[in-house]
C-alpha cells in the first residue's frame, strides 16, 4: 500500500511538471522528477549520515548459539544477557520465541542459565527495543535463526556516547553478572562436568569429590591443592612481575596411584569443571578458542602427554630434510604445547594439568622451571599411608602393611571389607609386609 501511493505521488508529479510550461523547461523537468522518485532514498541517506556522527554500533555483541549438542553459553554471553534483561526500557517491539524440547534441554542444561528454574530455556525475546545504558539512548536489535540450531544475534546503537568509555563500562558490567550467576549456581552443585575437548564439549557429570579422600604419600595431592590455590589468589603479584598468569603442573608416576583422584579432588575443591584435551585430536587454534571460554571455571588436563612428545622427539635426529610423516597434522605438536605452557598462546587464569606415567621420555624443555610451576610425582602408598585410608573408610587401626601398597587395589579390598565380601584380617593378609 505504500509503495503505491508512492507510485501515485511520483506519477502526479510527472503530470504537473508537463503541464506547466516553466518546470517543464528546468532541464526538461528531469531533475525535479528525479528528487522525488528518489526523495525516500535521499531521506535515508541524510538519516544514516547525521547518526553516523552522532552514535556508533556494536554488532553481534556476544552472538550466542543454542540447542547444540552439548553446547554451552558462555559465562560472557549469559552475562549478556543478563545485564540486557536489567537495563531499563524506554520503548519496544519485541516477540517471545518458544523454543522446543531438545532445545529448551540444551540451554537449560547450563547451570550459569540466568532464568529462574521455572522458566529457564522456555522462550527468547527478539525483536527490536530502545533502552537506557549508563545514562545512554541505545537501540537493540535482536534477530533469531532457528535452523538446526537457535542463533541469537544482538546489534546494538549507541547516541552520544565514547565508544571506548561506554565498551569499558559494558565489558565491566557484563564480566560482573557473569561473576554472579556463577558463584551463586556453583556454590549450590554438588557435581563437576567433565567435557572432552574433541567432542564438542560433550559432557558427563561427576560427584565431588573431598580432597580428603584421596590418600598420596606425603600428601602429595594436598601440596598441588595448596599450589593452584596460591596461584588464584596471587593474580595481582603475577601482574605487576609481568609473569604469564598461568598455571602448569606434572602429575607423573605409576598408573592407580592417584592423579586422576587428585585432579577430580582439585576441580572439586575449586568447584570447576574438568576439559579433557587429547592433543592429538585437538589442533591448537581450538583449544585456545576452548581456554577462551571455559578459562576460570575449569582446569585442561592433558593426559599421557609422553605420548605427543614422543612422536615429535622420535623425529628430531632423522636426517632427513623431509617433514616428518608422524607429526601431527589435526592435533598439536611439542612446540604448540610449549607456546601455551609459557603464556605466549595461553589464556590468562588458566590451570593446566598434564599427566604421565613415563616423565623420561618427556622432552626437557617441558620439564624446566617456569614452564613447569610444579612437578609432582606419585607412588605406591607406604605402610603410614596405606594405614591411614584403612582407618578412614573402615575406622580401625592396622599395622604391619607393606611398603609398596597399590591405591586402587586397596581401594578395592575396602570396598569388599564394607560390603561384606571380605573381612579385616583379609585385608591384613593381602597387604602384608
């Protein structure tokens, strides 16, 4: 209907200029016919001109993707959101997206969701709304793609305001929400996710796990805790030394003797989730994009990493000029692994952890100090320690155990002690010296 009375506008407008004898000879009439077909397109261009110079924008702020296959927002894009749900409106057009069950399950499974549990992941708000930032007029437009998977995309214009002083007011108070909703949701789980890098952080839930419960000579495990718990309270030290503000640590020794009990105790005790990184499979681009968003909320454990730097160093004394065929072409390489130890492609914050059960064939550049904030070594239980886990779980007092006791097969034969199947002097037995 519009662009019909436009059609008649311009259509009466021809007629008058033929028939007046003087417009009709201003350059034929041409340029007047010309204003007017063109008048909506000139209108918008002296729009668009004038609030280029008054304002700015801020595209795809945070684009967000839903109903993924494991997929989860990130603490900035939840931030997002839930700083824009907070900001008060002036005016708006907006409409409410049902979304259905697979991808209602998708948002809802994340425990930063910034909804309540009644209506968490139960619709989405698009549309177009003008809003009040920091004392500022913006417009938000929010734009919805629902194929396959839901794409939030979110524009934002800002009047009369510094670009830099408004993103550095936005980037404190998005970084805070997201602050929020994940010490209060943390605090409340009493589970861990464990995702694996290389498959798109799928993820399978643990139960914490009291780092009271795992038993390591010398406390071993205890002395790593202590170490990464320094680490996150000492950032301010790191950055006014200029030190990389990460943190690496080795786990090496004996399989059962307690690494992977001492990382899910850590991640526990941190209340963070677990990122499995196989480095073979995972090129280095996107872990680095994983460290991104998962970095202050989980610990990457890189296990079995002799078996990355085996391959590399197998090849280093081949005199051959050509490229070695067993280097790693989707995964990482050595010195992709000693960039992201050292800081130079690491993220901020981040606690790495690698595991091995053969630290002679480790390269010794992986080994010095500095790109290893900590090594720690784990053996077999002796007779003290060994003592002391029987004591915790079955509450008596043994004496005259071995010195070379396995963690998992004592683990084990507690299980069979509490479960009727074997008894204390059984135990004894089994683990005498």
């Amino acid at each position: 209907m519009k662009e019909q009375k436009m059609n008649d506008f311009v259509q009466s407008i021809n007629t008058l200029v033929q028939q007046n004898q003087i417009l009709s000879t201003v350059a034929g009439g041409s340029v007047i016919v010309w204003v007017v077909s063109h008048i909506k397109s000139i209108f918008t261009s002296i729009v668009n001109a004038v609030k280029a110079l008054i304002s700015f924008q801020i595209v795809n702020v945070y684009e967000d993707n839903r109903g993924g296959n494991g997929r989860l927002l990130s603490p900035a894009q939840l931030g997002f959101n839930m700083f824009l749900s907070r900001c008060k409106n002036i005016w708006e057009r907006t409409q409410s997206l049902d979304l259905n069950d697979r991808q209602a399950r998708a948002y809802d499974d994340s425990e930063y969701s910034a909804r309540s549990s009644a209506d968490a992941g139960c619709s989405e708000t698009y549309g177009f709304s003008i809003k009040l930032m920091f004392g500022k007029i913006v417009l938000c437009s929010r734009s919805i793609n629902t194929q396959q998977k839901i794409t939030v995309n979110t524009c934002l214009t800002v009047f009369f305001a510094s670009k830099r002083k408004f993103m550095e007011k936005l980037n404190a108070a998005i970084s805070a929400e997201a602050q929020r909703m994940m010490k209060s949701s943390l605090e409340k789980r009493d589970y861990i996710n464990v995702y694996m890098s290389n498959a798109m952080f799928t993820s399978s839930v643990k139960f914490k796990r009291s780092a009271s419960t795992v038993f390591t000579n010398d406390d071993a495990h205890a002395s790593l805790l202590d170490s990464v718990k320094t680490f996150l309270a000492s950032k301010q030290m790191y950055k006014d030394m200029a030190y990389p503000y990460s943190f690496s640590a080795l786990l090496y020794g004996e399989p059962g003797c307690g690494k992977t009990s001492t990382i899910l105790a850590i991640a526990s005790e941190l209340n963070y989730d677990i990122v499995y990184v196989n480095p073979s499979k995972v090129n280095v681009v996107s872990l680095m994009n994983s460290m991104q968003v998962y970095v202050g909320r989980a610990v990457f454990v890189f296990e079995d990493i002799d078996a990355v730097d085996t391959m590399i160093s197998a090849n280093r004394n081949d005199d051959s000029n050509d490229e070695p065929d067993v280097l790693i072409k989707e995964g990482m390489s050595l010195s992709d692994i000693l960039n992201i130890t050292d800081g130079l492609l690491g993220s901020d914050g981040s606690i790495m952890l690698f595991t091995t059960n053969h630290i002679e064939k480790l390269d010794p550049a992986f080994l010095r100090k500095g790109r290893m904030n900590k090594t720690v070594k784990f053996t077999y239980l002796n007779s003290k320690t060994a003592a002391k886990m029987v004591k915790y779980h079955l509450g008596v007092d043994v004496d005259g155990l071995a010195d070379e006791v396995k963690p998992t097969e004592l683990q084990d034969m507690i299980m069979d002690v509490k479960t009727g199947h074997a008894t204390i002097e059984d135990l004894k037995q089994q683990f005498a010296a």
